[in-house]
C-alpha cells in the first residue's frame, strides 16, 4: 500500500467514525424520548454503547506517532514562553 493510499484509507476510517459517532448520538437521543418502551429502552443502551465504542475508535484514528507527539510537546514551552513576552 502506498503513502497516499494509507492517508485515504486514513481519512476514510476518520469519516466513517464520525458519522457512526453521528447516528449512534441520534439515536440515542431519539430512543432518550421513549424509555418506556421495553425496544426503544434496548436501542438506548446498545447506541450508547456504539457511542462509546465510536468515540473510542476516533480517538485512536487522530493518534500521531511517538515523534510528532514529542515534536509538539517539545514546542509548548517556546509557545508559553512567546505569549509570556507578548503580554
């Protein structure tokens, strides 16, 4: 697989975590509305699930590597510090 066929895919999986992230949060503030029903009652509880599992999944998928995230954190203390002179 190429570079730009791992970014596709990549932007593919983050489109498709959204959108479960979407109707999972639709459906369950719909099924939020009739609790009393015993199937809206199982709806409710298996699109919380889906929510979570969703939100999980689209954490994980904007995780960088171990070198961007050093290269980032090595520039907060120059960003701080800016804003500190700027003041």
């Amino acid at each position: 697989m190429t570079k730009t066929q791992s970014k596709c895919n990549l932007k593919l999986k983050r489109e498709i975590a959204k959108v479960g992230m979407s109707a999972s949060l639709g459906i369950l503030t719909l099924s939020a509305f009739m609790l009393k029903n015993k199937s809206a009652r199982k709806a409710h509880v298996a699109a919380g699930i889906a929510l979570i599992g969703f939100s999980y999944w689209h954490h994980k998928l904007y995780q960088s590597n171990k070198k961007e995230r050093t290269v980032v954190q090595n520039a907060a203390p120059r960003i701080k510090t800016i804003k500190a002179i700027t003041r």
